[in-house]
C-alpha cells in the first residue's frame, strides 16, 4: 500500500488530524530540512483529500436542499 493509497482510504478527520499534525512540526522549526520536504508532500496530498472530501459533502447538501422536502436517497451516494 502506497502513502497515497493510504491518504485515500482515510476519512476526513483523520486526514485533518494528520494535516494538523504536519503543520505542528513544519512551525516548530526543529525538523531537518529533507524531513520537512516530505512532511509538506504528504500534508498537500492530505489537503487534496480532504478538499475533495468536503467538496463531495458540500454536494450532498446541495442535492438535499434542492429535493424541496422530497426523500433523497443518499445511500446511493458515496464521500470520496
């Protein structure tokens, strides 16, 4: 499994843990260059998940809100 495999099957909430984790030690100036090039790669890739995460949320309640009060059937529907 590749870090990416790894960032896409994390829901939002860890992959915002994770991203709050990163920006920790990237302001903490202690982390040694090359560590900090790759601690920013992975926080962007988390970033881009959850980006498309609420992007796919924001569209549920989108689709719910123009229903009108009709039944949605959101089961149908998967979060990225």
């Amino acid at each position: 499994m590749t870090a990416s495999d790894d960032i896409s099957s994390m829901s939002f909430e860890q992959a915002l843990k994770e991203l709050e984790d990163i920006v920790g030690k990237l302001e903490s100036e202690s982390t040694p260059l090359e560590e900090s090039i790759q601690l920013f790669e992975r926080g962007n890739e988390l970033k881009l998940r959850c980006e498309t995460t609420l992007k796919a949320a924001e569209e549920k309640v989108q689709i719910i809100e123009h229903a009108g009060g009709k039944p949605v059937a959101l089961h149908d529907m998967k979060l990225q």
